[in-house]
C-alpha cells in the first residue's frame, strides 16, 4: 500500500505552497515534491499595457519585495528608453534606487530571520508548534522580537523615502527616478534617536550575525548537515567580482567552484537559461543550457552570491565573508542551513551600504532621469533578496508591451528546493513507524532555508495548519487527519 | 454690475450673479458639489450625474440648472451623498480601473471622490468589461477601460489651430471617444499634457510621462477634493 503525505499549506514561507511524499509499504520514501499550487499570470496580464507601467504595475506580484520587480522592471525599461544598463543612469538615479534596493534587502532578510526562521531555531525544529511561532519568540525572547521589529521598520522607511510608499511605490521611472532625498529626509536616518539611526541598524546586523554564530557551535550538526547537497551556484556579481545586490554580470559556479557561467551580460541571459515546465507545479525549472536540465539546475540567494563573490566591498561584511568562506576552506558552501548565515551577512552588508549612501551628497541633487535613443527590448536583472530576478520585455513601436518574462528568485531555487525536501524526506521520514508533526515540519524548515516567496504573503500563526492525508496504491485516501 | 441674487443651499444663504449655474454659485460661495463632467466656463453637458441636488423636492443637475433667486437647494443629505456614491460605484464597476498602476492615482478625480465618499465595495457586481487601448497617436494613449464617456475632452479640447481631435464613435454600450488619427499626430507634448489634464480619469495618457510625479505632491495626496473650495470661504 502505498503512503501518500500532503503538507499544505506550507507555512511560514510567501505564498501558498503544498509539499507530497509517496511511502512505499515500508514506509520509504519514492517520491517527494514542492507543488506552487497558485497561478499569477502577470507576464500575460501586462501585454498592451505602455512600458512606463510596468515598474508600478508587476512589483504587485508580491507585497514582501516589491522593490526588486519595481526596479529589475524599472531597469528593462531603461535599456528601452535608451539610457542604457547600470551606470547609465544619472548618480542621482542610480544611487536612489541602490538605496531603495539596500532597503528592501534589509528589511525583507531580517524579516524573514526574525518572523520566519527565528522560531524553528529558537525553540527546536520538534517543539510544540503553539509556541513555534513570532508570537511565541515575542513572548520569551522580547528583545529579539523587537530587533525585528525595528529594524524592518528602518528597511521600510527606506523604501517609502526613496520610492513615496513603504509598499508598491513609484520612485523608479524608465531612466532614473521620480525624487531626490532631502537633507531632512537623509538626517532622519543618519542621526534618528536612539534606535532608529543606520548606526543602531549596523550594530544589531553584526549582533544577528553573531547569534547565528553562537547557535551554529552549539548546533553544528543540525546546522551543517540538514539539507546539504552540492550544486551549481548563480549570481550577479560587480564586473570586478565583488558582491553587488543591484547590478552586474551573471557568472555560475559548479559545486566545486569552476566556473561555467563566465560572468556574461545579463542583456544575454536566453543564450544561457531556459525553463523546464512540468506538469505538476505552476512554478517552471530553470537550468544552465550548456548543461542541460539533469545536470543545469543551480542555486540563487544568499548562499550563492557568497560562494559565487570574490569579497564584498564593505568592511564589516568582509570580515564576516572572509569567516565564512574559511568554514569551507574557500570551496562553495553547499549546506543550505548555511543560507541563514549568508542572508545575515548580507543583512550586515546592506546596512553598511545604506549609511554609505546617505552620507553622498549625489543623492541631493537634480539631475534624475536620462533618456537616449528609444529600442524594443530591455532586460533588467537585479539580485532580489531571495536571489537573482530576470524581468525581461519587448515593446512596439506604440509603446506598448508584447511580450514579458519574468523568472524570479524562487523560481531559480525550484529544483533546489525539491531535493532539500527529498533530503529531509530521506533522512527524516523514511522508514519511520509514525509521522510526528516535527518530522513534517522538518520539511518545511528546509524549503524556509530559501525564504521562498511563492507569491504574496501569507503567514499562518499558531498551530500548523498542516493536513495529512493517507491513499492506498489506488489512490484511494483512507485516512485523513488534520493537526 | 450685473444684478446679485440670493439663495440657499442646505439652509446656508447664498449670493450668485443672475444666469450663473447652480454648480458655478455654489463653488464661488464655498460649497462643494462634485462633477467629474463640469469645467467651468465650458458649455455644461450634464453627463456625470454626479452634481445632482434637489430642488423643490426634485433632483436636478446643478451644472444645467440656473439659480434662481430664493432657490432652495438641498445639497449634503443623506439621500443625495448615498446618490452620488452609488454614481460612483457604478463609475467603477462598468470600467476596469485598477488605480495602483494607472499613473493618474494621486491626480485622478474618481478615486478623489470615491475616498472623500469613503467608497468601500461596490453595491453592483463588477461588470470587467472587455476595452482596448489606443496607443497608435505618437504624443496620447486612450485608455477605454479608464473612460468614463465625460465629453471633457470633446467640448474643451482644442490643438494648436483651434480644431477638435476628440469625438465619440460607435453608438449605446459601444460608444466611445476617439482621436482623429491626422490630427493628433501633430499635437506638442504641451498639448498633449493639457488633454491628459483636462481627463478626470486616466484614459488619455500623455506617452512617456508616467509616474514622474512623486507619491506625496500630487493633487489629491495631501487634501481631500473639494477642500480648496470649502477652504475658500
């Protein structure tokens, strides 16, 4: 008879998500997937519409990171309007968004480090599912809660000086920005009361990374072992290797650390991936096509950009790079427990960023838009905080889009994610007489190592709405049992 | 010095010149009657419906009807508020406007008056009508999911040589603006700006200008609509 598990939704992740494994009359594992059970269909729903529109209206895909499709769009348009990629924009421009972007990186990770993650290593991957939870840790680790708390604030205030709205603004125009920041708006940040200054925010960055730290001596098994598998790693690194979260070139590592993606122009990317459909998720499977769908998946997000960088140009964020890529003697770190580390380091590096550019007084001036010779087609690519984001359009000679591809973060780590499931699934399922709840959530601590946003967010807080379900080798369901 | 005559609008006494709209009265005496049809000075069409008041127990529009003197005008009652927020509902639901992508959000006189109205859900079922948009004008998009058939751009706008652009076409539940194709292609950005300005909604979009205006300084962002003129006396 064979066992079927159905873990919907997933919790604590963006989106709605549902996760099946298949026991065999041993109870071992066969099979084991991630479905994305929603459907969006922006990339259809914004053909017709003028290009201008479509910074404001695809960032509405999501209400976590709007910001990375407000300017990986904002960008595309760019190269429409003829401004060109990167540097190509005004200081003005260019700096304003690089502010919106640190914003948005830091409030998105601390969001998910301190809403999401923190509960699962706080209490235990087992523990009682009414206290494993953001209300929980509010409770019994007060200050940690608050930290959170404060500093997505911070990251979101950023966002509202930068794009006019904390959430879904319209700071980003094809070919620069629509607003300056004002003396007044800059000193709020530099010098706000006590916690609210981008000082504060850099101390308690360094202080998430050292918990990270701390928990990793104390848990070095769980850490290091849960869900570590090899693979490919991409990102967008600077032209000169170093990490850069808003612009650059598109380079892929294998597991060992050769490169087989040679930091190639991101105007170029469909001469180097292409995406699997398969019948039984909304959500397609990107790969490298020089190697193929078996053998071309690869990772985005934090882990990747640090295994794929050659440093981080801000200091206090080296330091931590330069720990953290001694761990693995200098080769790719491929255990995905290991992204939390990452995705604080990174929290760390956009704080620094963030106090850097409001100390530059380019972010004062006029000079906003540029524009030159108006082309048909623009890819805009960023590095969202879940990971490398292609937003990719044409458009007539009426203005107007004919075509949109959008291949977003979580949609590179769909295959990565799979197997960190059939990873758990093996590990923690297989063979087992009973399926304990913290077995199932197991699973789910693996796929929220991604931080996936599956699409908008949805929390569930509290007990695990989690349902099982029980088919017989007909697929018949005989028992069904909600927690 | 044309003669002054005296009314009353919710029992608030009124002066207005002799021939003046009630619409125009009330505007010069501090009292907002919204219209998203109306444009002072232009021929009023009384295509919106929304300046409906009553007046000795029956509703007329204040944008075609002439005060007279000891006119008694009822204006903010419940009867009428619910009026016009039911006018505006419909607005909505037999278009597709979808206000947080369409560049007019901020500047837009429909979404201004459906928040000072506190519009929550539609009391019609959404009708997500099926529209195209002509973008085939160099300098203008007409947005038809956007229009709301006002004549605005029809009985004010003028190019250059003084010749109108806009017209409607097709007839009933397919009637609809058009833009004379010779025309238009001629219009300056300047021009093409003040028909985008003259459109209460977002249907006729000045190309490549888009959201170069921050969240925060458009009209609508700080004061409700209709303050300037309630601030005015």
């Amino acid at each position: 008879m064979t066992k079927k598990i159905t873990i919907e939704p997933v919790t604590r992740v963006e989106g709605h998500g549902k996760v099946t494994i298949y026991l065999d009359d041993n109870g071992n594992v066969v099979q084991s997937r991630l479905h994305i059970v929603e459907f969006r269909g922006f990339e259809r729903f914004v053909q017709g519409r003028p290009y201008w529109e479509a910074p404001v209206l695809v960032q509405r895909l999501c209400g976590i990171c709007p910001v990375s499709h407000h300017l990986a769009a904002a960008k595309a348009m760019d190269v429409i309007v003829g401004a060109g990629t990167g540097d190509g924009l005004t200081l003005t421009g260019e700096k304003m968004r690089r502010l919106m972007h640190y914003g948005q990186i830091f409030q998105s990770h601390v969001l998910h480090f301190f809403h999401l993650a923190s509960p699962d290593l706080l209490f235990g991957i087992d523990a009682d599912p009414a206290i494993r939870n953001i209300i929980g840790v509010a409770m019994k680790f007060k200050d940690i809660a608050v930290q959170g708390v404060m500093m997505r604030k911070f990251g979101q205030e950023i966002i509202e000086v930068t794009a006019g709205k904390k959430i879904h603004g319209t700071g980003a125009i094809p070919g620069g920005i629509n607003k300056n920041l004002s003396i007044e708006e800059r000193d709020r940040f530099l010098y706000g009361p006590d916690p609210m200054n981008v000082d504060k925010m850099i101390s308690w960055s360094l202080d998430a990374v050292n918990f990270f730290k701390d928990y990793h001596k104390k848990h070095r098994e769980l850490i290091d072992t849960f869900a570590a598998f090899p693979s490919n790693h991409l990102s967008l690194v600077r032209k000169d290797g170093a990490m850069d979260l808003y612009d650059g070139v598109i380079r892929a590592i294998d597991t060992d650390g050769k490169k087989i993606l040679h930091d190639v122009d991101p105007q170029d990317y469909l001469k180097y991936i292409a995406e699997e459909v398969k019948n039984w998720s909304y959500m397609k499977f990107p790969y490298l096509v020089e190697y193929g769908k078996k053998d071309g998946w690869y990772r985005v997000g934090p882990l990747a950009r640090l295994n794929t960088a050659d440093f981080i140009p801000s200091p206090l964020a080296q330091k931590e790079f330069e720990e953290f890529k001694a761990y693995t003697n200098g080769k790719p770190n491929n255990m995905s427990m290991h992204m939390h580390w990452a995705r604080l380091i990174e929290t760390l590096h956009a704080a620094e960023m963030m106090k850097e550019l409001l100390n530059d007084p380019d972010l004062q001036k006029d000079d906003l838009v540029i524009k030159g010779t108006r082309v048909n087609e623009g890819v805009g690519m960023l590095e969202a905080p879940r990971g490398t984001l292609f937003h990719h359009y044409r458009v007539n000679e009426n203005d107007q889009i004919t075509m949109a591809n959008l291949i977003v973060s979580t949609t590179n780590n769909n295959e990565p994610m799979n197997i960190a499931v059939r990873c758990v699934a093996d590990s923690m399922i297989s063979g087992q007489k009973e399926i304990t709840e913290g077995m199932l959530n197991a699973v789910e601590v693996a796929i929220r190592a991604y931080d996936p946003c599956l699409s908008c967010a949805t929390h569930a807080l509290g007990k695990m709405p989690l349902e099982v379900s029980l088919y017989d080798s007909k697929n018949n369901l005989i028992d069904k049992k909600r927690t | 010095m044309s003669e002054k005559i005296k009314f009353t609008i919710d029992d608030k006494e009124c002066f207005a010149e002799k021939g003046q709209n009630v619409l125009d009265a009330a505007t010069d005496n501090g009292i907002f009657i919204p219209a998203l049809c109306h444009i002072r000075g232009v021929k009023p069409a009384g295509a919106c419906r929304l300046c409906n008041v009553k007046i000795a127990g029956r509703l007329m529009t204040a944008c075609t009807t002439p005060v007279e003197s000891g006119m008694e005008i009822e204006n903010d009652i419940p009867e009428i508020q619910d009026l016009r927020l039911a006018i505006i509902e419909m607005l909505f639901v037999e278009g597709n406007h979808f206000c947080p992508a369409c560049e007019k959000s901020g500047n837009c006189e429909l979404q201004a008056l459906a928040y000072r109205y506190q519009m929550m859900v539609p009391r019609f079922p959404y009708e997500f009508p099926v529209k195209e948009i002509d973008a085939s004008c160099p300098k203008l998009i007409i947005d038809h999911n956007r229009c709301i058939l006002c004549k605005r751009c029809i009985r004010s706008f003028k190019d250059e040589n003084g010749k109108n652009i806009f017209a409607f076409k097709k007839r009933g539940h397919k009637l609809q603006i058009n833009i004379d194709e010779k025309l238009s292609a001629n219009l300056s950005d300047e021009m093409a700006q003040k028909a985008m300005d003259i459109c209460p909604v977002g249907a006729i979009i000045h190309k490549g200008k888009g959201f170069d205006e921050p969240i925060g300084t458009r009209k609508y962002d700080k004061v409700p609509i209709g303050s300037d003129i309630e601030s005015v006396v």
